[in-house]
C-alpha cells in the first residue's frame, strides 16, 4: 500500500497550482518541474502530491480527487490549476466537475484501466473549463484523434514518448519542454482571468 504527502510551497494563496505526478514520473521530473518552477516564480502556490511507493490506479484515483476537492474546500475563493502527468490524469473527470483548469501531461486516453479519463477528456470541448492535453504521437497511451476532437489546447510532441523525450533528438526534447512550460504558462493566465 502506498502513502502520499502533500509539499507545499507557498506563495500567493489566491493562486494553487496542484502537481500530481505520474507513478514512475515524479514532480521532479522535468515536464512537471519546469511549468511549476515557472509558476512558482510568478508568485503561484504550489501543492505537490508526493507518493512513498508505487500507487496502484484505486488508490491514486482516490487520493487525487480528495485533493482537489479539499484544495478548493480550503480556498474557495482562489484560482486553482492543475498540472497532472499521466496516472495524475485520473484527476481529470473531478476536475471537470469542480471547474478546474488542467493541463494534463500524457494522459491515460488509451487504457482500459481510465475509461472515465477518456470520457472527460473527450468532453472538454462542452465543459467549458480551460484544458491543455500533451501527448507525445509515439506515446501508446496517446490518442491524437480524440485529443483533436475534445475542444481542449493540444500540444502533440512529434515522436515524443511517454516522458514526452524524442529519442535520439536532445534539441528535439528540449524544445518541446519549453513548449510545454510556455503551454502551461499560457493557461495559468487563462485560469486567473476566470
């Protein structure tokens, strides 16, 4: 059984970022690290969900839905953003449901362990709720069609795997977090003009 901890950086509590990170992609991985650390900067509080072992799909669904419903709980009033990647998308349909804005990472569109991911995602479109979906197009996990047709921002890293790197392409990988922190960037402003 895994555990979680919440870290928490605070900055200004009007402006919660929520990271959720992928079972074997921590937050300190760079597609997760970068947009928070660009957030951070600009004067975002910053909440990250860190696990002690490896979740199981039960467990994450769970725990991700009683954070960003308690975030909101607790602050009201604020801005909230979420930044998940990949089993962190199993926030998705919550999301949807408090009116979170969302960037998700290399979302589980494919599997049949989150229906209710592709479901959500494949409703953004008439959510109303602001929504980047990053995938990488060699990721097996990624559906480039229903990202396409979900009305939600989408950033497709040609050849891009499931951390979103393109092998053998460092300039490639490069550039495609920057995309992906500017992407993320760009929606957190969307988010505060709500």
């Amino acid at each position: 059984m895994s555990s979680h901890r919440l870290v928490e950086d605070d900055g200004d509590p009007g402006l919660v970022l929520r990271v959720l990170p992928g079972v074997g992609y921590t937050a300190e991985g760079p597609v997760l690290a970068r947009p928070a650390e660009a957030l951070r900067a600009v004067g975002w509080t910053v909440r990250t969900v860190v696990w002690d072992g490896r979740p199981d799909f039960d467990v994450a669904r769970r725990v991700y839905a009683d954070v960003l419903r308690d975030g909101v709980a607790a602050a009201p009033d604020a801005t909230h953003l979420v930044l998940a990647k990949s089993l962190g998308t199993l926030a998705l349909p919550v999301a949807v449901e408090l009116g979170l804005a969302g960037a998700w990472l290399t979302p589980l569109l494919t599997t049949d362990r989150a229906p209710e991911v592709r479901d959500a995602a494949a409703g953004l479109g008439t959510s109303g709720v602001p929504a980047l979906l990053v995938g990488g197009t060699a990721d097996g996990l990624w559906d480039g069609a229903l990202a396409a047709a979900s009305g939600a921002r989408v950033l497709a890293v040609d050849g891009g795997d499931h951390s979103l790197e393109v092998d053998g392409d460092p300039e490639r990988t490069a550039r495609a977090l920057d995309d992906v922190t500017a992407a993320v960037v760009d929606l957190a402003r969307i988010a505060r003009r709500l």
